[in-house]
C-alpha cells in the first residue's frame, strides 16, 4: 500500500532534503496513523535556522539509533500562525513521508532490518552447515568406536571368566614351575589372582596373544629360563 511507503530513510537523506526544500525554519514532524490521519509529534517555531535544522537532526537521529521505524511525514511550513505556532492546521508548502530506521522484516521468525537480511540467512545457513558437520562427526566417531571394539575380540574375551580362570590358573602353574619352591607373592593387600590378571592384560593390550602364551608354555624349561634372563 502506497500508505507505507517511505520517500526516504534515516537521519541523512531526511536532512538532506530538508535543505534542500526548507524556505524558513519553521516545520512540523507528523505519525502517519492512516491515509487520512496525521498526529503532530512535535514542531519548531524557532526563527532561527540553524537552531530548528539541529533540533530536527537530534530527533531523527535519536529515532534512527532506537529503531523507531514508524512512518513519519516532515512538513515545512512558510510561516507561523498568528498565535505564534505550528499546528497541524498551519499552511504548509512542502511534506516528506520518512523512516528514521529500517522498515522490520520477518525472517524465520526473527525481525530484522531488510538490509541485514541476507547476512542473517548466511548465517543461518552456516549455522546448519556447523551441525551438520558436528553430527556427521558424532556419528563417524560411534562407528569407529564399534569397529575398535570388533577389531578386538581379546578384549571380550578377557572379560569371559572361565578363560580368565584358566589363563591365572596356568601363569600361576608355569611361573609355579619355574621358579619353585619360591612361591609368587602378590602385592600386600591385594590377591595374587588379580594382579596376575593384569598383567596379562596389560601385556594383551600390548600385542601379546594367546598364541605367544601358548608358545611360551611350550618352550623347554632352559629355554625359557634362558629367555627370561634376557629382560
């Protein structure tokens, strides 16, 4: 609707017409409320130019810095009435539709300046491209850590306690039998049993498997001995 639109906006291009129009000091800044409707907000019937130029300019400007983009009309008038005001009755000679800021535009449900609505659907866009990331990340992420854990079938096993059981059952026995009679002594506090088993898993985590337990099993007494004193 022609209602709405604005001939200029913000504080400079208002000034600038306001120079270029203005024949005296005297104006009057009008809401439009309607097509047919005006209320005076406020009017200068200062003889002096400078002073109602500067008054005009610290109006629109403290609208502009609060985003008061209400539609407005200048109206510049010739001469006061004779009771020495301005009033929406006094003649006029020039009249200028304005916005002091911005007219609002809704965007995603977020009002903002019209010029500043293509920068906030950037940033929208970047926004959603930053979640997309983070969560094809997450899921890359739960997908390696299911391959680590297919990748080590050991570890389950470990947690099986028969075989816990029984790889504690022949360490014991095979250190047993190496070192007898001296007996394994566990650490004071804590069973022999458990810190045997972490051990072996500490040295399952480091690359050893069943099958180097089985070998050294196998190895002759000597060899072993021979292959223990080389730690």
């Amino acid at each position: 609707m022609a209602i709405n639109k604005a001939m200029a906006t913000g504080t400079v291009k208002v000034m600038d017409w306001f120079d270029r129009n203005a024949t005296s000091p005297y104006y009057s800044v009008h809401e439009i409320v309607s097509p047919t409707k005006k209320e005076l907000l406020f009017s200068n019937n200062d003889d002096s130019m400078d002073n109602a130029r500067n008054i005009l300019e610290e109006n629109i400007s403290a609208f502009e810095q609060n985003g008061v983009n209400t539609l407005y009309a200048l109206v510049l008038h010739p001469k006061k009435d004779k009771t020495g005001y301005i009033t929406p009755n006094t003649p006029h000679h020039a009249m200028l539709k304005f916005r002091a800021a911005e007219e609002q535009a809704i965007i995603t449900g977020i009002q903002q300046p019209r010029e500043s609505s293509y920068a906030m659907m950037q940033l929208l866009d970047k926004m959603n491209a930053i979640e997309s990331r983070l969560s094809a990340q997450e899921a890359m992420e739960e997908l390696e850590s299911e391959e680590q854990q297919q990748e080590s079938p050991l570890m389950g096993m470990l947690n099986n306690p028969e075989l816990q059981q029984a790889l504690i059952s022949g360490i014991v026995g095979m250190m047993s039998g190496l070192f007898a009679p001296k007996p394994i002594a566990g650490i004071a506090g804590i069973p022999e049993d458990f810190e045997v088993m972490e051990i072996v898993k500490s040295l399952m985590t480091k690359g050893v498997t069943i099958d180097h337990l089985k070998k050294l099993n196998d190895m002759t007494e000597i060899k072993l001995k021979t292959l223990l004193l080389m730690l």
